[in-house]
C-alpha cells in the first residue's frame, strides 16, 4: 500500500481557486502526502465534493469506473476544453468505455482488463468487422488512459493502469495524404468553373485549413497586395457550423500568394456581388468569401462532400479537404525550398509568430515563396 489517508478531507482557498485535500501518509517512510481530490471555481462546489467524499460517494473503495468518469471527470472539462474535444470525450466514454468497463470497481481496474477490452474493440469476431479502427480504438484508450491518470492524481488510484498496457498497433492500410502537383493542377483546371473553384485554388495555394477557408473575410483579403490574413474559423460543433477564433497564436499569420491566384479571388468577388444582385433580398450578408448560393456559411461536412463529386469529375484520386493542405506542404518543399517558411505559411504550433490584426509584416521571403507556388498553379488558373 503507498497511501493511507487520515482524518476527513478538507477544503482549501489557493489561488483564486477552492481545493479539496486528503491528508494522509506513505507507509514505507512515514512521510506525511497529502492529495488533492479536487479544484472547484466556488467554495459551495468545493464542499459538496467534500461531502460526497466524505460520505463514501465519490472517491470511495466501492467508486467505478463510470461513477467516475461520468460523475466527475467528464463534468470537470466541460468548459475547460472545446466543445467539440468535450464532445468526442462524451463520445469515448458513452459508446466505448462505459459499456464495457463502467460496472468495474475503479481499484480493480488492471491492464489485464484493459487489454482484454482494447481486443474486444479491435478484433474482428466471426466474421463480423471489429467494433473500432486502430485509429479509433487508440482514441478511445487515450481518453481512458487521460481520465485514470487524473484519478490518479486526485488520489482515487495508486498507478494508471492504461500506462501500463500497449496501444493498438497503427492502421498501415495506405492512404493518399495529397496529390502530386500534376494532379493537383488537373483538379484546379477541372474546378476553375464551379463557382467554389476559387476556394480549393486557394487552398492549394495557400495550404490553408478548411475551416480557414470557409472562414476567410474579404476585409482579411488584400488582391492588390497579394496576401490575406488568417484570423478565424468555420468549425463543426454539436453538428452546426460556427465561426472561431483559432486555437494556437501560431495559426494566426499572414499568408501571401501571387498574381494568378489574386486574379482568381477577384474574379470570384465579381460573381459573388452578381449572386448577391441576383437574389436580392434574400442575400444573406456575412463578409465572408466562400458562401452558399445566398451567401450564408457553407457547412465544413458540405464543402467536404462537394469535394468529393468534383474529385470524381475530374478523374484524380481521392483525398480529403486535409489532404489538400498536404498537397500544399509537399509542393511548398520543393518549389519553395524552405521548410520554416512553410511552417510559417501553414501555420504550425511550433512557429511562435503573432502578428497584429491590422498589420501585414510579410518578408522579401514569404513573398517569394507566394509567388513561386502561385506559378506552380497558375498555367490552369482562371482568370476571366
């Protein structure tokens, strides 16, 4: 036994925030080790936790798996994560995890357990498919393996038993990440007419997530100085789009691109107010450059399956809205040479750059670099 607890928990005040403590000791040094079972916003949160605990509710040698994961991890990230991450918790532990797992004591959980689930998840019985993919399946592990090192750290268990077990092993089933840029170019010079061609251009081009495309503002555009600023996104959430700020300091940049691709933007702008005239009253104003036909939001799930009939018609393989901004990274390798510009134009986390909303700061270097994958593209580009 490393833990024995003494006397009742405790609620504390320690930076700005309400604790609840288990004062105990180590058995093998007599050292005194206290643990925290909880951080609450509020005193009254706090002591009701304290009274669970005290009771045998919560934290209790009878606690499960689900009374835990359900009763109080869950619930502690709901407003500490995004919504759609809160979502695909849910997801794990209500289809996945506590089906199976939840009626078992929290202390019993061994990796024997957990392995002996993981198999159920990921073997094929009978001819039948296995309940998950190993994508999946490592998903949902790592959700359990999240929540029990809390446990672990809130003092409800000794050691987390996922950590001691192995992961499914990866799916190698080969995949198109993106395409070759002669693929690429017949996709444009196939898309140039469709009146979201101009979108998956700048996709291409730019290497710009999906949801920073759909939701790129015309005031976030400049044609004349070929470059546009990435400062929101279209996301999913709960199965609505809805418009975000981004998720890392990195991901807002400036991005440049060349004269073709400036003339593609502007002549979609030109069908965009024509649309816009046409309907009348019934256009819906957003600012933003990709809309549906009555210029609301195009729904992500939507712009994913458009891509999908367009990539039939023009007879190239088949890759995701993802795999377009792979496209631009292995292209961007090798026409532009430079793989911290590349970093910088795509926006990865480990690029600490923020630039001021209403400034563009660009180097002689990013322009080159928009100006050469713009060439790349531009022998199919549109420009009427």
């Amino acid at each position: 036994m490393e833990w024995v607890k003494v006397g009742e928990p405790e609620v504390h005040r320690q930076r700005g925030k309400w604790v609840v403590r288990q004062g105990g000791y180590d058995p093998t040094s007599g050292r005194r080790r206290v643990r925290q079972l909880g951080t609450f916003d509020t005193k009254r949160a706090a002591m009701a936790r304290r009274k669970e605990l005290a009771e045998g509710r919560a934290g209790s040698e009878t606690e499960t798996v689900g009374e835990f994961l359900e009763g109080a991890w869950l619930p502690s990230k709901s407003g500490r994560v995004e919504p759609s991450t809160l979502d695909q918790y849910r997801w794990a532990v209500r289809r996945h995890i506590v089906p199976a797992l939840g009626a078992v004591r929290l202390g019993d959980l061994s990796p024997e357990i957990v392995d002996a689930w993981v198999g159920e998840l990921t073997v094929a019985r009978e001819g039948k498919k296995p309940r998950l993919g190993a994508t999946s399946a490592r998903l949902v592990r790592k959700v359990l393996s999240m929540a029990l090192q809390e446990a672990v750290e809130r003092g409800r268990l000794p050691r987390n038993p996922v950590a001691r077990t192995q992961p499914p092993r990866r799916d190698r089933t080969h995949r198109r990440l993106g395409w070759t840029l002669e693929e690429a170019r017949c996709f444009v010079a196939a898309t140039c007419g469709h009146r979201l061609g101009a979108a998956f251009h700048l996709a291409l081009v730019t290497g710009l997530r999906r949801g920073e495309v759909l939701g790129l503002r015309w005031e976030d555009l400049d044609t004349e100085g070929c470059r546009l600023r990435v400062v929101q996104q279209l996301a999913i959430e709960r199965g609505r789009p809805v418009l975000k700020v981004l998720k890392t300091e990195a991901s807002e940049r400036v991005v440049t691109f060349g004269a073709a691709t400036a003339a593609v933007l502007d002549a979609h702008r030109n069908a965009q107010r024509a649309e816009a005239a046409f309907v009348g009253d019934a256009w819906r104003e957003t600012g933003l450059v990709f809309t549906t036909a009555l210029g609301g939001w195009i729904d992500p799930n939507n712009f994913a399956r458009l891509m999908d009939s367009l990539i039939e018609e023009a007879g190239v393989p088949r890759i995701t809205p993802k795999g377009m901004r792979h496209t631009a990274q292995s292209v961007g390798r090798v026409v532009v040479g430079d793989d911290k510009v590349m970093q910088e134009r795509l926006g990865h986390a480990d690029i600490g750059v923020t630039l001021n909303t209403y400034t563009f700061t660009v180097t002689e270097q990013h322009q080159e670099a928009g100006r050469r994958l713009d060439d790349a593209f531009a022998s199919t580009a549109s420009t009427e």
